[in-house]
C-alpha cells in the first residue's frame, strides 16, 4: 500500500538500503519555479550527518546528494525531484557474524515474519539511513513553507551532554525528547476530520524510527487540567478544530535509547536458543539517537506543512 | 484532500453535521462475506451514547443507525457499506444567542478563516458528533480483526469519579488519559517506513477531537531510559519495526479537558471586543469527555488494524 | 481499494444497490461556499430519468435527491456533501425467477466469483442506478468548472430514433455514440504523465456502465494519419502533451446496446446447464441506453475537470 | 496530486527528464519474493529500444538499466524497487536553434502555460522517453501477474512495412493501433464501478503519450450493434461488469503519427508570430511510433493487471 510514500499532494517517496547502492527519494507535487540548489539540500545533511563531535557515531558517512531529475537551471520544473544519496564506507561483511540473532530493538524478525526475506545488512531498509532521505525532501519543503519556520532541538541539552558522556562510559545509551516550535505559522492549515494538522504531525513524527510518543500544546499535562484552566490556552496551542490558529505551534517527540549498545546482552537466535550477542569489533552507533534527530524532526514538519499549504489552496471557491 | 476519509483499503468516509439531518459514514473496501447485524452495530453506538450515568451530559442522542447499503441478507457484499444516524433533539435556536462569540476550545474562528462560512449550529461539522459514526464503521472493522481484541479503558477510573463529582459541583471539567490495549495480535501488520504500525495508531487516535498526546510501549518513559534498560522490554512493546510482533500493544491517549463549562469565562467576539460567554441555560455537556471516549478510541485502532490486516495480505507473493 | 471512489481532491465516493433503501453519494473536498440548491441537483437528475419519452423505459423513478449534509444557507461549507435518492417503485419480487440463471451481458457471475455473494435484486450495486448519484455529484462539479461548459449528445440522432422505433417492436435492443464537446476550457488542466485529462476522461467514460470504447481529438482515425496532415490539427484537439491547451475539447464514447432484451434468449444456468432467459413479464428497460446517457457524460466529465482545476492550483509556487 | 504516481497497491513513481541525468522509476508496493534479475528488466527494455531496424530512429539509446534498490540475493523484498537508466547520446544542444518555436504535437507550450518553466531539451519531462521507467517496472509486473500472459502487436504489420517506407521517404510520418491480448486471464480482476478493468486498462493506456483512443471488446463497433447480436459475446468480451470473466481480454489502441517530420512545417515562436519550422540536421525520429508501441502496451497492461491481482486478494474475508 505504497509504504514508502507521504503525503497528500507534496508527496515523497523514498528508496534504498543501509549496505545497498545508496538511498533516494522522489519528491511528486512540489510545485514549479521554486528556487534550489544542491547545497541548499546538501546543507541540511550536514546537519544529520554522523561524526560531528565525540558524543555521536563515528561512522563517516559523506551523504553527497545527487539532483537526478525535475530541477532545470536552479528551479523546480513541476516534474518530479529525485534525489539519490550513494552508499559509502559501508562494509557489510562485520554483520555475517550475527545475522543468525535476534538484536534488540531491531527489526529483522518482524520484516523476516512478514515479508519472508531480509536484507540483513546493516539493517537494509530498516535503517534510520532511510531518514537522510526525509532530511534531503525537507530541504525543499521548507522553501514552499515560507514564511513559516520550523526549529527543533533536544530538550535539556546541557543537562544530556554530562548524562550521554556517562553513558557512553558504561558501553550504554539514553534516550531523549526532541521538543519542536513552528512560527510565523500560515492560518487555516490542516482538515477538520482525519487529516488534522496535530494528527498529521504526529503522524509524521511517529514514522521517524525510534519514537515513543508525541505530544502537542498542553500535552499529556492538559489530561489533568481542569477546563477553566486549559480554556485560558485557548488559541495559544497553535490548532484550534485542527485547523492552525496562526499561533506558534509546539510539539515533543520521545525518542527512545539507542538499542545498539557495547554491554553484552542476553539475546536468543532466530530459532529461538538463548545466547549473548556482543556486537562486532568496530560497530558505530550514537550513544543518544535524539542528538541527530532536530534536523529530522524538522524535515518531516516541513514536509506536513508544505503538503498542508497546498492542501490549503482548494478549501475554498 | 478528501479529509474525511481515512485508510487504505478498509477506508471510511464520514459526513454530517450536529444539528443536519444525521451524520453518517461509507465504509469502502470492506471483504465480502462478513455476517453483520444492525443490532452489532447499535450495540457499540450504546457504549458512546451520553446520559448514561450522571457522570455524563443529559443529552439524548437516541443513536440509531439505519444500514442504508451494501449489506444483503445479513452479509457483507463487497459493496460500499452506508450507514446513517438521524439527528434526533437537536434544537440549534439556542445558539443563536452565542454564535458571534469565540468559544474557548472551539473552532469557529478557524474554520472561518479556512472556509470563508462556519454551520455554528452545535458546532456543526466540528462537533464531536461525527465520532458516532466512527463508532458505527468501528463495530464493522472489529470484525475483520478477529481474533484480535481491542479493549481501552478510562485511566484510575475510581479516582476519576471523585474527581469529576467535584469539578461537576464548580460548573468546571476534567482531562483524562485513555488506555488502550490489544491482545492476540496478529503478526507483520504495519509497514517499515511511513504506515509504521504505531505511526498509523497515533494518527488515528489525534484525529480524535480534544486529544492532546499519543505514547505508546514505554512512551515518553523510553526518553529517560537507557539503551540496556530498554532493550530488556524487546518484543514486549509489541511493534518492532513498525511491524507488530504478536506480542500486546499497549497505548495512552491523553484527552483535554471538555472545554464547554457552566462557568461564565471571559472571551472575545468574532471582531475581537471582549466579552463574558456564559453558555445557554440548558446546554448539556460533558464534564469529562475522556469518559465517552473507550469505545472511540476502540473504534479507530480497530479500523487501523482492519486495513493492516487487508494491506498486509500483499505483502508477500 | 476504495473501488467506490473517483478523484483526487474533489473525490466523490458512491454508495447503495438498485433495490435496496437508495443510492447516494458523498463528495469529499467540494472548495466552501459554492451556491448550490436541491433544485440545481434536481435539475440534472430529471435530464437522467427513464419515462420521459416512448423510447425509453417506463419504469417511474422519481429521483427526489435529499441533501443529507455539506450545505449550509445555500452554501457549500467545505464538509463532504451527501445526497441520498431513495429507491421507490422498486419491486424485486419478480426477479427472484430467474435468479439462478446467467444473464447475459449482466454481472451477476463475475460479482459472486469474485465476493461470492451477489445482492441479485435489480442488479444491486451492477445496476447502472448507481448513475443516478454521478449525476448529483456532476451537478455541483457543473459549478466549479465555471466557466467550461460540458454538453454531450447521442450521436445521429434523429437517424437514430428511427431505428430504435424499429428494435423496439422486435423486442431487441441498441448501441450508440454519445459525443460531447467541452468549450471555454481552461488552459493547463491535467498533468503531464499519468493524469493526462485525457487519460481521466478516458478512465472516467470507460467507468459508466456498457460502454465500449473511447477517442478524442482526431482518435482512431489519428491511426491512418500522416504526420503532416495530423500536425494541421495541432492545438485543435485541445489537450497537448495531457495538458488542456484552451481550445474545445470533443471525444467520443460508445456504448453497447442494452442488455436486457424482450426476445427470448438462449443462456446457462448458474450450474453451467442450457437454459431459455425469457425477463419476467412487465420488466422494463430501455430500448437503448445511450439516450439516457449525455447527462451521465456530462457529470463525469465536469467531475473530472472539478478535480483538474483544483489541482492545478497547486501546479506552480 | 502525485501526477508521476501510477496505481493503488502496485505502485509506480517515475521520474528524469529526456536529456537530464536519466530516467527511472520507483514501484512500491511490490510483493516480497520474486525472483528478479537484472536481465528480466534488459530484456525488455532492448525490446523498446529504436535503432533496431531501419523502419525505427537511429538514435542510440543503450537504455542500461541499474538497480538502485529493493532487490536482494535475486528476490524483491517487499522493499521499494528503484530503477534507473542513465541517459547517453544526449546532446541537447542542436535545439537550441528551435526553442523558441511552438513545434506543432509537442507540448511546450502547454508546459509553460502550466508550470512557467520547461526544460526543453529534447522535450524534457514530456519526452517518450519516460515510458522506458514503464517498461522497466512492466517487467516485473509481468512477474506478479502469472500465469496471464500480455501480448501486444502492431496491427496489419506487413502492410504498414510498405506504408512506412513510402512515408519516410516523403519526410512524413504514419499513426498506427496496437492490438493487446492478454490470455491465462484469473477471474474476479477488476473493481465493479469507477476501477473497472476496462477503465483501469482505458486510463493506462490513454496514459501512453501519441494514443488517441482505446476501445475493447465489440469496441465502437458496439454502438451499431443490436442486442441480441452482442449478447451472443456474453463473457467473449473478458470482462464483465468491471470484473474478469476469465476469457481473454482483447483491446485496441490508436497512435497518431510522429509529430516530428522532415518536411518543413508552419508553426509560430512562442510569441504567436508565423514561422517555418525545420528540425535540425541529424534529428532522429521514428517515422512511426507505433512501432515501438507494443512492449510499451504490455507493460502498462502488466502493471494494471497487477495491481488488479493484489487488490483482489482483499475483496472476499
């Protein structure tokens, strides 16, 4: 049911695999004339990129976007956007030793249960590399969106930084909350019913791998309020009736830990027999998966806002 | 963007306004040959059905549902499936007397600015109402994802009640959290990418009006845990990789306060003077809209799990 | 797959069998505050209805449309609209006769091979009843297309009438051509690849029950061109490169003669044995569908271009 | 509206321009465990490629097609598959010379009117070289859909040869049909109303740039038809009621003869002042599409009847 595919005019499609040739996406419905160049996409990568500073993996992967189709002298032409990311510094063979087992919190059963084969390198599609490709359609999202901004962060940062460096210590992970703000935002964006702003995000940012939760204005807090008491938010939480109120709007997003830690863990193998799985010598992973998140976050509230705009434009005669 | 639909292959589409004719639904793509009865349907809309207890509104909404198609001699028939519930007590006079003021927590103002024309008469379009027929549409799709069982429930229900008793007293309301699990889950529903299995459960149930956060396995508990920690509730989280792995899943939706309250409340008139709303003598509402809100919530995941089930028939050739 | 559903933004999704309660239909995406009366849906309904002359079936189908939701005031408010025509005169009794046989040109074999059960009653959801609620639908397109004007035709029709003078009194049945012409088209309607508007025409004409065939511009005449002599025609066939291009677009559709025929036939029973289909007497049926077909044309067509002109508002930034 | 998007479960997005980086295509939605190789695509692919015979363009397009994605030890993997031909022997430079010419069968014009941009070298995103992304996932297409077999032909073939050659030497060009069978049909294809097969082989085809018609069946030849005459085709014509019968499937498409000649033509710039226009020395063109039409027919026919398969496998419980 075109599973790899967001979105309701802006539409992306993504493609690729962690150990494969590379990673893409076709963006469908980006409207013409446009202004983009390669390093305004090439700029939000960076952002993602791993092997910034000691708290994130060291793995060097250079995520050099190719504009394969749709761009034509620095416009969007209204055809499609492909954009393809090739695969470097990705040796497969380490995960020969440990493709018989379970790992926790990854999905090689699942995808095994379902579909009866998987692409166990690296965990194929089941990547978060998967996301470079959301980051790169963002890029351009964010230019249909204008005037409206959309910045994340990780909350408590200071706070994380001595709690990830201990962590990282110990051979563990930690989880975090990505807290996101738009403003400037455009009034009467979202669909009253299914398609309303507040679910489309969480939509979005339940289909970022990792996430736990999402909340949005007063949040899981507003179950104990009283209606007095929340009634004076009104307007303030940005999406009245789902439909955006032209307030800032303000959502957290819970990422879970990294599941791939150093520590020896119990694990069983695919037949079900217990044993330790000790990840490779050389293995590569963030300590804190949220760290490199913001840029994601951001890209895939781009991405529901641009689609909401254009949405937008039919509501009335 | 067709905004009133929601799924893939199972998909509904609801329409109808609080004080029309009715509100009703289309389920489209519904299997062939399920047995199904009037009666299975009235049956859920009696658990949503307000004046139940005195803990909820007086309000009686008679709900009965009238199968207008694609049900012949007790069977489905692979036709579109039409349901609609006539609006019954439905006197609309007296909200002439507020329909210029802007309501705390509802969405007059932004559907004015998104459309240009607002059916004010009960809220029209906005009001809670429509999830009748999402309950309707609900009792069908429980049928398709046999033998999985949805079960949600209302969270610390006893010291709820004692809790709404109270704010009942102050003309004030209540939040509330819905807890929602399902058992004898299938395996391989959901998709690696944007239909995650979480992804499509959040949105749903944020479609839902006056919910405000969606969390699911460890939530935004897994944003403080560590990686060794986490990984101990592998497989018990119920969707790896976005792919349920038969294992319960388990979630919690966080409803807002009902933001109708008998306490007069300062507020602005649609040109922005300020005024005091004090709603209609005789207006009956909720003082926690999280009480109604089990067989809801029900409702969509089973409609979710419905259209996974089909979409996941495809998987494999 | 949403079998039941044609469009991308202005969707409309149909419902109801020939002798069930009605058919009807729900329009998703229909842009607020259009004027729209029953009278206008009436309108349309009337051009559609059997009886109106000898030639045509004199079964009394009143087609009251009933307006269920969506209009407010006279006006569109943005939520889906729903009309419900309920079936009358509609007595299945006589069917029951000849329910076990194969009907030729009549689906009931393929529906319960394909569901493995069939609402056999006047054809159920086969009927081409279920026209009735595409030209409610195409009476509101009618107004988003301001200022195209859709109008179609049968074909020689006065030659025409002769001839089914002629069948008639044989008991026998026949096809014919229906040819409509959009004038004052809007530039740019359509999309480059799959969404041609020549293509949704195609699509949409090839969806209305019997017919056969569809052609536009100079169609399979085109065929026996040379390039010279068919570049004369250039922009004058009013689609370039699936794009509208302001001239007036004609096509052609043709339909089969009516299935149901007086003559007695040879045919099979549902267990494959010889049998003789003679319809029941009092069975009523057009001698020729075609005659009742233009406003069925017209309404996809304007239903069509509803959904082009809005999508091309999202063509450019 | 993801205009470059074809089909519900089986899904293709294909994208690249004429003269750009290459073409490609991405099809979601694939089922799992198939097995593929590199040469099931080539093979098709070199059976669409011109410079085969004198009768075609020399123009050499080696049309090598890469695997980007989704395919894993020779198997799909329920994986997006992303397939791409890089283009060569692409030097736009020669219509420099043209750009400013309306070139009558081309869709420059209409391009600009929509998007206020157009990549015109070699007509971009509107180039027939789009369809080689169709045939590429046409012949995986062909997979999912055994044991159905497509075949396509050119119609009247040797008599077309003389034609051919007699128009080539005049500098003109020839339209043809393609007539397709599809044989092996599995009963219970297709969607009774708006997806019927004929419409959604209708909309295919009609999708295929140069078609001017589609007809199947009795075809056109239906509307001359009586009754009793065409009901002696009862389950003869493959489809009924919008469903497989099982029979096979015959259908016919009109092409119209290549735009581009030799011959000097009359046309006007962009501006709407008269011109002659000439085609550079050394353009290559098919003095008759419909030529290299067939592959094209088959593969768009494969992927309709997949995704009809797919579909179909949730239409009973």
């Amino acid at each position: 049911m075109a599973s790899n595919r967001f979105g309701n005019i802006f539409t992306i499609t993504t493609f690729g695999e962690s150990h494969g040739k590379g990673i893409g996406v076709v963006i469908d419905g980006c409207p013409a004339n446009i202004e983009v160049s390669r390093e305004d996409i090439q700029f939000e990568l960076e952002r993602r990129r791993p092997g910034l500073s000691k708290l994130s993996s060291p793995r060097k992967e250079t995520d050099q976007v190719e504009i394969l189709s749709g761009i034509f002298e620095g416009r969007t032409t209204g055809a499609p956007i492909a954009l393809f990311i090739a695969n470097q510094d990705a040796d497969s063979s380490k995960y020969e030793s440990i493709k018989h087992l379970v790992r926790p919190g990854h999905a090689n059963q699942s995808y095994l249960e379902k579909y009866g084969i998987f692409d166990y390198r690296g965990g194929g599609r089941a990547s978060a590399r998967e996301t470079a490709a959301r980051v790169a359609a963002g890029a351009i999202a964010k230019k249909i969106i204008y005037p409206m901004i959309v910045r994340a962060e990780v909350e408590d940062l200071d706070k994380m930084k001595a709690l990830i460096e201990e962590v990282m210590e110990e051979g563990d992970s930690l989880g975090g909350v990505i807290r996101c703000e738009v403003s400037h935002v455009v009034k009467g964006l979202g669909d009253p019913i299914y398609q309303k702003l507040e679910a489309l995000l969480g939509f979005a940012m339940l289909s970022i791998p990792a996430t736990r939760g999402f909340e949005f204005g007063a949040g899981f807090a507003a179950a104990k309020m009283r209606g007095s008491e929340h009634n004076d938010l009104y307007g303030r939480e940005g999406i009245l009736g789902g439909i955006s109120s032209g307030a800032p709007i303000v959502f957290r997003v819970a990422f879970k830990p990294t599941s791939s830690i150093k520590k020896p863990q119990r694990t069983t193998n695919l037949e079900g027999k217990e044993e330790v799985l000790i990840l490779p010598e050389g293995s590569r992973h963030d300590p804190c998966i949220a760290l490199r998140a913001p840029v994601i976050v951001e890209s895939m509230t781009a991405i529901v806002l641009a689609d909401a705009v254009l949405m937008n434009r039919c509501s009335k005669i």
